[in-house]
C-alpha cells in the first residue's frame, strides 16, 4: 500500500505530476467537486494544529468527500493510553485514508506498518512534514518558475523544524541547489540532513549572520523557535527572538526573492513585512490546499487500483531486526519510546552507521 511518510517517498517525476494537478486544481475548481464522493478522510491529530488540519478538512471537502476524525488527543482513547498502532487499526476500518500529526517522531511510520489504508504524514515531531514540502514547492515554482540554480536560506531553528528538514531533502533532488544555514549554533541542521546535501554534491554555508547573504538568496525561508520542542524553558526564552526579519532587512534582497514561513507566526517577521509582495506566506497556507487536494486523490486512486508500490526505508536499506546486544532508540521523542512494545527496527548506510528506522537518529 502507497503512504506518504517522507517526502523522499515521492520521485521527481511524481512530484512534478502533483504540482500539474495542484495547480490544475486551483484554476479548475469545478472539474474537482465530486471526484471524492462516498470517501472518508480520517483526520488524526495529537498535536495542536490549524492550517495543516484545517486544509486537509478544507480538502477533502472541496472533493467532495467527507471527514471524521479529532483535533485534541485528550478526545480520543489516546488519553486512556491506547497506542498508536491500535488508533490505526480501528480507524483504518472507518475510513479510506488517514491524516495524522503526532508529537512523537517516527509515529507514521508505526501507523503505516498497521493501517488497512493509506498514511499520510501530517508532521511528526521534530522530524518531518512533507505535505508542508509540496506547498512549499508549488510556491516556489508560482513565483520563480524553477527549482534548479536556486540559493535558499533556511532562518531560524533547523534544528527541530520538520518543515526545513522535508523542504531540504525534497530540493536536494534538483540542479545546483546551494543552502545558507542561518541559526544560532543551539538550533543547527541536524547532522543526518547536512549529509544528505552532502551525499548530493550541493553546497551548505553555515551561518549566525542573517545579513551577510541576504543579497544572495532567491528564498528566505523563516521558521519560529518553537517552544514545544524545548525541555529547558530558560533555554527557549534565550533563544526565541534569535532572529527577526524586518522590512529593512529585505533592501539588499533580490526583487523576486520568495519569503516564506510556514506559520504559525509568533514575531520572526515583523507584519510590516506581510504587505511587500515578496511575502508568500498566506499564499503557502492555500497552495497547502491544493497540493492535499492532489495527494489525496493520487494515493485514493493507487489504492483503487491494488498498486505494488511499498514505502522504502530511507536509503533502500534492509531493517536490522536482531544484535548480539539489544538495541534501542535512545532519542526520547522516538515513538518507540512512547509505545514500548514496537518492535525496534535500524538501518545502516554504506557507512555502517546505523539510524533508528523511525525517527533517523544515529544509534
């Protein structure tokens, strides 16, 4: 069965097919209305959300289908304790596809291995959110025509952003991408997603300075330091304001540079910002719409036909299932450390290090 987990799990060319209809989709509205009816998405959210909850409704509706589904877990048998894989295999039952936001990286994953329907990952944890990614790229692609030659700045906390980490992987796939890594040294590129550039043979400067490229950069892509990722409060109110992008900041930029955020919003760009036409960010929030319009009805349609095509683990690595010591994921947001009877799976690259298959981080 076809899920979208990763964004890796979608080739360049089926990427290019979403965007074809995404866009179709948004000057084509009528064509769409009814194609979805009888279907049921199921919308499955242990973790707070407007826009990616609301376009998924958004979607699905405007296909013509209908929607179950919970907003806060403390509605669902989650607050009694019942674990992911079970959710799964209940709500499978009631509908034909599932969106689900967990706090705990690697949870689709674990949904996916027990679902009688297709997954899609509406971001887990730190980890990632690749239907963020595919509005990120009809965003690109509506204001620069292009994916290729691009210098990309990535503000902010790369180090939990899920949306920087899918956004990423997803551009590393195209021609002479080069990234500008702008954080303070707490909040970096984690160290898997600046091999994954490296392994494509793209470029990476790592920087405090959110100035010094400016001139450079044909996006900005800014993320809020988010506090639900911080154990140490101190910490997070240290690092909160790190960066702040104001109308001034922006005189040395390009004239086409796409200013991106993938809200919510706290104070990372000033609102006297939202007026310069550089700013895409609200229109992020409805090429969101678009882009799950499209998934939808690519994974419905897989579903329909019985498709053979699987999800891979990353790097098309084989699950390491047993070592003469047990081993075990030691990242505590890993959804192995929620739910303590899945089974624990690796993988390995040519390297011989080995990731937690769910949540990527080095054992």
């Amino acid at each position: 069965m076809r899920h979208l987990l990763d964004i890796d799990d979608l080739s360049t060319e089926e990427l290019s097919e979403l965007l074809a209809t995404g866009a179709d989709i948004s000057k084509n509205k009528e064509k769409y209305m009814d194609i979805c009816h009888g279907k049921k998405l199921a919308t499955l959210f242990f973790e707070p959300s407007t826009r990616t909850r609301l376009s998924f409704t958004a979607a699905m509706m405007e296909l013509g289908g209908n929607v179950i589904g919970f907003s806060d877990p403390k509605s669902s048998s989650a607050s009694k304790g019942e674990c992911v894989s079970d959710t799964i295999r209940v709500v499978s039952n009631y509908a034909d596809i599932i969106a689900m936001r967990h706090p705990n990286d690697g949870a689709p994953l674990s949904a996916a291995m027990h679902s009688g329907v297709p997954i899609i990952n509406a971001g887990d944890g730190e980890h990632k959110h690749p239907t963020q990614t595919l509005a990120d790229l009809m965003t690109i692609q509506n204001h620069l025509g292009k994916f290729d030659n691009l210098t990309i700045g990535m503000c902010g906390d790369l180090k939990y952003g899920r949306t920087v980490h899918s956004l990423i992987v997803a551009l590393t796939r195209y021609k002479n991408v080069k990234f500008i890594l702008i954080s303070p040294e707490e909040l970096k590129l984690p160290r898997h997603i600046k091999d994954i550039i490296t392994e494509h043979d793209m470029q990476y400067i790592e920087t405090s300075d959110m100035n010094k490229y400016m001139q450079e950069l044909d996006v900005l892509y800014m993320t809020r330091v988010q506090q639900e990722r911080f154990v140490d409060i101190q910490e997070y109110l240290r690092l909160k304001d790190s960066y702040i992008l104001r109308a001034d900041k922006l005189k040395a930029a390009k004239k086409r540079i796409c200013i991106m955020l993938p809200l919510p919003r706290l104070n990372e760009i000033s609102k006297y910002v939202d007026d310069d036409p550089r700013a895409c960010y609200f229109e992020q929030t409805l090429n969101g719409k678009y882009m799950r319009m499209a998934l939808i009805l690519k994974l419905l349609d897989e579903y329909k036909k019985d498709s053979s095509v699987g999800r891979e683990i990353k790097n098309q690595a084989e699950p390491i299932m047993s070592f003469s010591k047990p081993l075990k994921c030691r990242n505590p947001h890993c959804i192995t450390n929620k739910d303590d009877d899945l089974k624990q799976l690796f993988v390995s690259d040519d390297n011989k290090v080995y990731r937690c298959a769910y949540c990527e981080q080095e054992i």
